[in-house]
C-alpha cells in the first residue's frame, strides 16, 4: 500500500543563522497510510510538535521533503492552501482559537473558506458537531459559555467540518479529567471508524496511545527511533525507558505479576487484554 503522507529525511531547524541555532526534527523519514490510526510519542522536545506542522505545510523543511499522495506539498506554493483543508490539524488547547458568535459559525469557518454551498455548509457543521459529542442544543450558544471539555470538542468539530483525509491531534486530551478525556477519545474512535480517514495522534499518555492506535512511531532526539504496532512497541520496555518513556500502566502490572510467578504475558497493553490473559491462564489452571 502507498503511503497517503510521506516524510523523507526531514529537517527543520530553528534560528538559522543565529548563535541559538538547533534542529528540532533532524532526518525523520516516516510512512503515514491511508486509513490507518497511528500515534506518535516522544519525550518533551524530541520533535513531535515540530513534525506534525509539516504535514500540512504550516512549517516549511528546511531539508527533505513532505510527499501527500506521492507530489512534494511544497512544489506549488499554491496549493499549500488545499493541503491545509485535506490534512487538517488540531492544535494542543485548540479552544483558545475559537472566535465566533455561535458553535455553528465558529464550525463552519472552514467550510465557508473553502466556498462550499450554505447547504453543504449546514450538513457538515450537524455531522461534524455529531462526531466531536456535541449536542445540536449547542450549536447556537456561544463558545465561550461551554465549558472546557466542549470548547474542546467545538474546535475539533471545526478541523472535521473540513472533512480532511488526515486529522492530526496534538495532545487532544491535554488537560481534560479522566471522563471527559475517554469520552473525546472515544468519539475519535468512532469517528475513524465511521469515515475510515487517517488519524494522528500525538501524546505523552502511553495508556491513551495503547488504547486507541493501530501503529506508534516513537521520536527521540530529533528523529524516528522505533515504529511498530503497539504490542511490538510495548515490549521494547528497556528501549523506552532509554529514550525517556515508559510502557502502560496496565503492562508494568503484567510485568509484575510475572516477577511474582504468574507466567501472563508481560506484552499485554490494554486491561482488555490483560483481562483476557487471566482469564485463560485461569482455565489452563483448572484444567491440570
């Protein structure tokens, strides 16, 4: 399968020219494919911001290239803006961004710069208010009397309403409790499945990314150090720690328990499968 978003050799550096000169992405290749839901982790500044500003062209390479759908985003200037709409990026606290008089208008700011139809307008704003968890009620309230959850999810619903083919998120459960935190990733998830777009998620959370993504790529100073599917990942544990991580909380339990006899297997990563895995240690046991 061809790569919908590929990144070669890329290098962004800061302050060119300057005594305060570095590199925050240096030589990062890395495969996006269509469909796919793929996190990126890394310790703070191994690049992970930087990176994803690529994928759309808000940060220009200063080396290497980013490909969508096989052409070099950047070799017409002019069609930056297109890209921008079809790869669509949700900064981390995005609701600080947010402007407009209602929920509907500040969704539908996208669209209408994209000279889409009033109706075909409508339809977006309801379906993309729909995935992000938002109550049609709320649609003609004003953004800022929402709270901080739904102030999040009204400025996702404004990326969605673009209808990109990728939607990059930059820690989009940053700062949220824990139930508002798997009620927005859960809505991500049936969003995925729903449309079957690409989805990037970016996070220091080891247990969100556990829960929710097919593939994780795995950034350390300044490049691609491991990439793989999550069980793959998680149990490079030694690996992680080195370069600043750690696995899920639910895998050190696995580790635990076979430090102390229990033969589960300490790849585990959700408490779905670690359930599984004592389930069927259980039967095994009763059936010597």
């Amino acid at each position: 399968m061809e790569p919908i978003i590929r990144v070669e050799n890329l290098v962004h550096t800061y302050g060119e020219g300057t005594p305060f000169c570095r590199s925050a992405v240096d030589g990062i290749s890395l495969d996006i494919y269509p469909g796919e839901f793929l996190g990126v982790i890394g310790h703070t500044g191994s690049g992970k911001s930087t990176l994803i500003q690529h994928l759309n062209g808000l940060l220009k390479p200063t080396a290497g290239r980013v490909l969508f759908h096989g052409k070099d985003i950047w070799e017409d200037t002019k069609k930056i803006r297109e890209v921008r709409f079809r790869v669509g990026l949700v900064f981390q606290y995005p609701e600080y961004q947010l402007f407009e008089e209602t929920v509907r208008k500040d969704i539908s700011f996208g669209p209408k710069n994209m000279g889409l139809s009033e109706e075909e307008i409508a339809r977006r704003v309801e379906r993309a208010a729909a995935f992000a968890g938002l109550a049609p009620e709320l649609l003609d309230q004003s953004p800022f009397e929402l709270s901080g959850g739904q102030k999040r999810r009204v400025a996702i619903a404004g990326v969605i309403a673009m209808e990109p083919e990728v939607l990059v998120l930059d820690e989009p459960s940053a700062g949220l409790d824990p139930a508002g935190r798997d009620g927005l990733l859960a809505n991500i998830r049936d969003y995925h499945r729903a449309t079957g777009s690409t989805v990037v998620l970016v996070s220091h959370s080891m247990d969100e990314i556990a829960e929710n993504v097919d593939r994780i790529a795995v950034l350390s100073d300044a490049g691609v150090v491991m990439s793989g599917t999550p069980q793959e990942v998680f149990s490079r544990s030694e690996e992680l720690e080195a370069v600043g991580l750690t696995v899920p909380q639910v895998t050190k339990v696995a580790m635990e328990l076979r430090r102390r006899g229990v033969m589960v297997d300490a790849a585990v990563y959700t408490v779905s499968d670690l359930y599984h895995a004592l389930t069927a240690l259980g039967k095994g046991g009763a059936g010597c």
